[in-house]
C-alpha cells in the first residue's frame, strides 16, 4: 500500500480497530508502544479460517520452523517441510507440537487482510500525522503453546497485532552495540544473514518486558533487538512491517557500509544518517551499484530432515532423506 492511500484511509468512517490514543502514538518511533485493537473479535483468525488458509495458501511462501526450549541454542532453529498436509493437519501440529509458521505477505494472497493492514495503518497515520509509512506489509504468524524465536534484530520496522493466545515478549535497548553490531546489522540489511544474533541471559538486565494478550498491539524502536516465548497456548498474531524514510535511509547507510567493508576493506565506518559525509558516502554508493560494482550474495538455501506430523510428539518427525523445503525451493 502507498503513502497516499494510507492517508485516505484514516477518515474513512467504519468501526476503529484500534484503541491507542494520540499521545501513545507519539513517541513510535523512540520508545516501546503498546495498545489495543479488536482483531481478536473478527472472524479472520478461527480455527476454520486459518485451515481454510492453510489449504489455499501457496506452500513457497509458508514457512514452518521448529525449534528447542533453550534460548542459547539457536542452531536448535530448523526448517520443516510441509509437502502433502491438508491445512486441518497443519494446525493440529502447531497446536499441539513445538513449531512456528510464518504464512508470507498475506496481504498479497488475500484481499481481506490487506484491507485489514490497510485500515489499521491508515487508524495510525490519523492518530500520529508523523507517522509516514511509505508501504505496508502483513505476515500470519502461528505457534505452538510453548515456541519460542530466539533473540534476533529486525532490519524493517515492526508492528505486532496479538490476536490469540499468550506471549511473553523481551525487547532490548535499539541503537546499543552492546546488543547488537554493527557487523551484524550491515549484513541483515544486506540479506546476508538471518536476524538472529548473538545473545546471553546478561541482556536481559536490560530489557523491557512484555507479557502479550489477545487485543495487545506493540511496536518498538527500529532495530530493537527481542526475543519471544509462548506461554502455553497457541498463539496467533499479525506481524507488519512498514517502510519510511527513516528506515530507508538507514538501510541505504548499513548497506553503504558493508559495501565499502567488504570492497576496500574499510572498517568501523559511522553509521550516522544525516550529514554531508553520509551524503557522500551513500551517493558512492549508489553509483557504484548502478555500474554494476556490488555482489549480490547467493540467496540461502534451507535444507531439511523433518516434516510437519501432527501424530508426533513435537508436531515434526524425520525425513527418510534431507530435502529443501517449499520456501527454500
């Protein structure tokens, strides 16, 4: 969606769907926001909905993980193939093993929830007029009673809608290196990596602490890394992200830097975003990519050697052999 059609959906006369008052919505894009919305009172997230979903949804853009109950492990994260499994399947496994499904950009599969994304932004840019996204997106996410994601940086700016169940949410502080890098957010603006990054329990010190419900809508500052763990219940949730200027810019910086990091070995560059010599820097940049002169990294490519089971004690069981996944294909 565009900036233009987020703005004229903020007046646009039906029921609100969200309860965040003008003054909560002010400081989005310094500090933890949270809300309320009524998406857990429409009938896009029951169970007969979500199976429907899971029949009709093109398999390369679900994607299902399982993962370990340590937070430390995060090679405990592991894709699972979905081939063959009615959608009643699916979310008899979700709710009753140890999985994550993330059903991708479900605003472009159906038109319900990008007018339901729709409306939401546009609740938002009403409330906040400095709020400017440039586009939105919406990702369905699933879990089991019990999953956890492991400590991870996003690289766009997120809103979550919590719709079902209950979650416990860490964030940490954003823009701290104590957290997480630099390094290490050049490479997730540059898809070179996933968002997880290294974590240990001393963070935790830090963090803001959230125990999530259904109606709960939460946003944090840009980068804030965080982590999740269900609290035994399935859980349903609407993830969106949103672009603006600021997110652009800092993206273009992080991807300047990595370029000149790994081009001329340049080190530590600043990760400022206003000024003449960031200016510079990501004009360089820029040039250099329309000549043709940064590598784009192979895209990764998961392999697996489970898949979904709802019989099995974790909802996943072994493959006779290893295979990659429908996303990964």
């Amino acid at each position: 969606m565009d900036a233009k059609n987020i703005t004229s959906l903020s007046d646009n006369g039906g029921e609100r769907l969200l309860r965040w008052s003008t003054g909560e919505f002010d400081g989005y894009s310094s500090r933890v926001q949270v809300g309320r919305h009524r998406l857990q009172d429409m009938d896009l997230f029951n169970d007969d909905v979500l199976i429907n979903l899971l029949d009709n949804y093109p398999r390369n853009r679900l994607q299902a993980w399982t993962m370990g109950t340590d937070p430390l492990r995060r090679e405990d994260w592991k894709a699972v193939d979905t081939t063959g499994l009615s959608g009643k399947d699916l979310l008899a496994a979700v709710k009753s093993g140890r999985l994550w499904y993330n059903i991708l950009r479900l605003d472009l599969f159906d038109k319900r929830y990008r007018d339901l994304v729709d409306q939401l932004y546009g609740e938002m840019v009403g409330e906040c007029p400095r709020f400017k996204p440039m586009s939105t997106v919406g990702t369905l996410l699933l879990s089991s009673p019990h999953a956890q994601v492991y400590y991870h940086a996003d690289g766009p700016p997120t809103t979550l809608f919590h719709v079902r169940g209950s979650k416990r949410l860490w964030i940490y502080p954003a823009d701290d290196e104590r957290f997480v890098s630099q390094h290490f957010l050049e490479e997730i603006f540059g898809s070179a990596m996933d968002e997880e990054v290294p974590y240990s329990p001393e963070f935790d010190r830090y963090a803001e602490v959230f125990d999530l419900e259904a109606g709960d809508a939460i946003w944090w500052p840009l980068n804030a890394p965080h982590r999740i763990e269900n609290s035994g219940t399935l859980n349903v949730s609407l993830s969106t992200r949103y672009r603006t200027e600021q997110s652009e810019q800092r993206k273009l910086v992080y991807n300047a830097n990595r370029f000149f990091r790994r081009r001329l070995g340049l080190q530590r560059l600043s990760a400022k975003e206003t000024g003449l010599r960031s200016a510079c820097k990501c004009f360089t940049y820029r040039l250099c990519r329309r000549l043709g002169l940064e590598r784009n990294d192979p895209a990764y490519v998961y392999h697996t050697d489970l898949r979904v089971d709802p019989s099995a004690e974790l909802g996943v069981a072994p493959l006779l052999e290893p295979t990659k996944p429908a996303f990964s294909r």
